[in-house]
C-alpha cells in the first residue's frame, strides 16, 4: 500500500511539473456522443469546444487524455489529469474535486431505460428494476433512488458501448442512459427495430460540472475559470457552442 501511494505521488508530481514547463492542461475525456466523439482520429464535439475555450482563457493548451469514464474519474481524483468535464456533484467527489461554478450544462433530458423489443420488458415503476439485471457505467452515478439502491442487480460495465452489446447478447435486461448517448452507437435501423425505452423514467434536471484535481497545481486557476464560465454561460456563448455542434451531430446521425 505505501508503494501505490508512493507511485501515486510521483505521479502527481510530474503531472504538475510538466504543466509548468510544456504550458499545457491535462484533460480527462470519455467518449459521450455528442459531447464528446471521435471523429476521424479527432476528438471533436461540445466539450472540447469549451475545454478549449477555457484552456486559453488561462494561457494553457489542453492535453486530452482519451480513457473510459471510470478511468479519467480516478486519474483527476488522484492529480494524473487536471481536468474533466461532465460530472454531477456529490459530497464524496467533492473530497478529490473541485467543482468549478456555475454547471456548464443544466441536463433536462430523462433518464431511460432501454430493453429489447423482442423480449417485452415491462418497467413501469421503480420496483419493477428488483427482478431484472441492469447494466450501468463503471463510476457513474444516475440519480440517488437508484445509486443508493442495494438490492437490484447492477453490471458495471466500462463503457455505452459496452451497455449497448451486452443488451442485444441478452446478458443483461436493461440498461439507463439518455438517448442522445445511445443514437449514435447504433444505426437508425437497428435502433428503431431492437430497442425500445421502458415507460419509468428519471426526468428531474440535473447539474453538469466542470471539475479541477484538488491535487494538482492547477486547482489554482479555480477562481478564475469560475470567473470565465460564469460569462461564456450568462453571455450564451455555450449556448451558441451547443447549438452549432447539436446542427453538426444531427446531420451526421440522419445521415446513418
């Protein structure tokens, strides 16, 4: 255990010398179409456009780590990434994180849970999860009913891509995810002729946030990038962010 810890200092250490010497802020990302995708060996989508916006604001350039979300959680916990976008906020994150404020993105959409058609799963009230197994993504947290359940059978799984295939091999009964995520892992085809969403739902709004490692040198720029959020969010410049690339994912989905 003193070894891990050990590694894990040094670790921190670099990171943040290295931020100090090559000018540059290590961003955590996932993928998460359409905040974040990998197109053409390029990661483009909303939250880039922002991590970049904000990068600059500081004089920084980002480095984008690319790993599932599980992974880019544990690395900005431990100060081996500096940043990560995308995060609900809860007492125990808050302990390795700094949320920066206000949200970047209030999410409204609901929460759903996708079953086969073929196998006519009913879910219609929260009970209903008890008899069935649930995959969910490693790390993730949904909403309090359902994280702080211990009786339903939850599959942690690395990524959506990983919901995705389990559900059509029938390994698993369902999964919850919004759909916008889970559009752009299927065809059209394929989507409208397998899937289909569960009538119970989770549609309360939930807080979006930009996080900095508690331990890295950048959580000195905390003020700072509060400051600047605060205006790219009151000044509707995230707005216009999201509406240009929201334009961009749909042409791209209806064209599958």
């Amino acid at each position: 255990m003193k070894y891990f810890y050990c590694c894990l200092f040094i670790l921190t250490l670099l990171s943040n010398i290295a931020m100090a010497e090559t000018g540059k802020l290590n961003v955590a990302v996932f993928i998460e179409p359409p905040y974040v995708d990998l197109v053409a060996k390029k990661l483009v989508g909303e939250n880039i456009d922002i991590i970049n916006l904000l990068t600059k604001s500081i004089g920084l350039e980002p480095a984008f780590i690319q790993c599932p979300f599980v992974r880019c959680l544990a690395m900005t916990k431990s100060g081996q990434a500096d940043m990560l976008l995308g995060l609900s906020k809860s007492i125990d994150r808050e302990k390795d994180l700094i949320f920066l404020n206000p949200p970047h993105f209030k999410q409204k959409k609901p929460l759903r849970f996708f079953t086969l058609k073929e196998k006519k799963q009913t879910i219609q009230h929260f009970s209903d999860l008890n008899s069935l197994l649930v995959g969910t993504l490693r790390g993730a947290a949904y909403f309090p009913l359902f994280d702080e359940n211990q009786t339903i059978k939850k599959v942690e799984l690395t990524s959506r891509e990983q919901l995705v295939s389990m559900l059509l091999k029938g390994r698993i009964d369902t999964f919850l995810e919004r759909e916008e995520t889970v559009l752009p892992l299927l065809s059209t085809t394929e989507y409208q002729n397998k899937f289909t969403m569960a009538d119970y739902q989770y549609n309360k709004t939930i807080n979006s946030y930009i996080v900095l490692s508690r331990h890295s040198k950048a959580r000195r720029y905390a003020n700072e990038l509060s400051q600047v959020l605060a205006k790219i969010v009151s000044d509707g410049t995230i707005k216009r962010i999201r509406m240009k690339n929201r334009e961009r994912y749909q042409t791209d989905t209806n064209t599958k």
